[in-house]
C-alpha cells in the first residue's frame, strides 16, 4: 500500500493564507470555509468525549479538609467551609461583601444574571465563626469578605492556587478545585433526600425541570431542608 506523502500542516496552512490574504477573511468567514472544505473531502468533525464529572467522596472531603484545619490558618479554613457550606462560585466568592452577609437569617446575598440576586444559606452553626471573620476584616477597613492582606479582593487564580496546596499537603492524586467543592455540596444534599427542586433556587444552576416549579418554591423552602441536613454534613 502506497504511503500518502502529506504535506507538513505548518506548510499547508502558509499556503492556504497566501491564497486567502488579499481578501481578508474574518473568523467567521475561515469557520465557514473549513465547515465546506470537510463536507467536500468527506470528513466528519470529531469531538472529544466529555470526561465524566468527578465528585469527591466523603472519606476525601474529610481528608482535604483535615489538611486545611491542620494547618491552623484560619483565614483559610473560613474561606474554605465558605466553598463548602453554600456551593458558591469561586467567581462570586471573591466578589461577597462584608455587606451582603445576613448573620440574623444565616444567608449571603449572591449577584445573579440579569441584575437578579440569590440567597445562599449557610449552617446557624458556622454563624459566629464567619461574624467574627468578617468583624475582623471591618475592623482592618476591609470591604470584601475574603481580601487579601493588601487589601484587595482575591482573584480567582489566587482561591485555586489556596486550594491547590492543600490538594498537595493531603496527598491526594487529583486537584480539588472550587467546582468539585461545589457539586460535593449539591451531591451530598440530593444524597440526603433533597429534590432537586429545593437545590436549585440557591445554586446558580439551570435546570432540566419546568421554571414553572421553580416558581412555586420559596428560597425559604430551600433553605429550611438545608437547615434540616447540614448538621450531618462532614465538615
């Protein structure tokens, strides 16, 4: 069978731009054109199977978060049961404020699309931990309920590079990241008998069910199934 002598893709593509400079093709245009150029030499588009979502266990939640505590810095032991407890992005971690924590009703005041906002709880039981933090933190003219010590909010870079040392000091093969913090949360609640309809109204998340559902749960009905587990939670 004869080898088909190809030529070197850095080559080919030089080539094609020499034939496509003069008229100034825009993306789209370049998207369009290789769109036709494989339905005329036949070739289908392959895409990579999506890697199935990891969520961490109960044995490894415990083991990273004994790492956390055993390292008695407790800006980032707050920090982090924070991520544990309401299931927050890590975009909209760096952006509470002091401001938008309500210690009476144990909830925080979350940005959401379209100028909406959402409520998260947090457990009663981690009240006084995180009004103290954030007391300190008024205290030091800080604004944000996470900053750093120049006082600026953290960047979602420096929330993973935190999380990453931790990954490292528990010896755990795989990183933990704010997401799989995240839907730790959200599985443990679903693994606990919550319907997913009394998840979604503080998650963040869209959901396959009828908004129409949605419409007809208070967040207040969230919040009192999460109060009746979290106490079982293994943080």
């Amino acid at each position: 069978m004869l080898e088909i002598q190809r030529t070197p893709v850095r080559q080919k593509a030089i080539q094609l731009a020499k034939t496509l400079n003069q008229e100034k093709p825009d993306y789209n245009y370049i998207r369009e054109l290789f769109r036709h150029l494989r339905k005329e030499l036949g070739i289908e588009a392959t895409h990579q199977p999506k890697k199935p979502l990891y969520i961490p266990t109960e044995e490894e939640v415990h083991k990273y978060y004994n790492a956390v505590w055993q390292s008695r810095n407790m800006h980032h032991v707050i920090l982090i049961k924070t991520l544990l407890y309401t299931g927050v992005r890590v975009s909209e971690l760096i952006n509470i404020k002091i401001d938008d924590v309500d210690f009476d009703h144990c909830q925080i005041k979350i940005p959401h699309k379209k100028k909406k906002v959402r409520d998260v709880p947090f457990p009663t039981a981690f009240k006084e931990t995180l009004a103290m933090h954030a007391n300190a933190a008024e205290e030091k003219g800080k604004t944000y309920l996470f900053e750093s010590s120049w006082k600026k909010p953290y960047t979602d870079r420096g929330i993973r590079r935190i999380l990453a040392v931790y990954t490292k000091i528990a010896g755990m093969p795989y990183s933990i990241s704010p997401n799989k913090l995240r839907h730790f949360l959200f599985a443990w609640l679903k693994k606990q008998g919550i319907d997913d309809a009394l998840i979604q109204p503080y998650s963040g998340h869209k959901s396959m069910l009828s908004f129409d559902v949605y419409s007809r749960l208070s967040t207040g009905d969230a919040h009192a199934e999460y109060d009746s587990v979290i106490g079982k939670f293994p943080v």
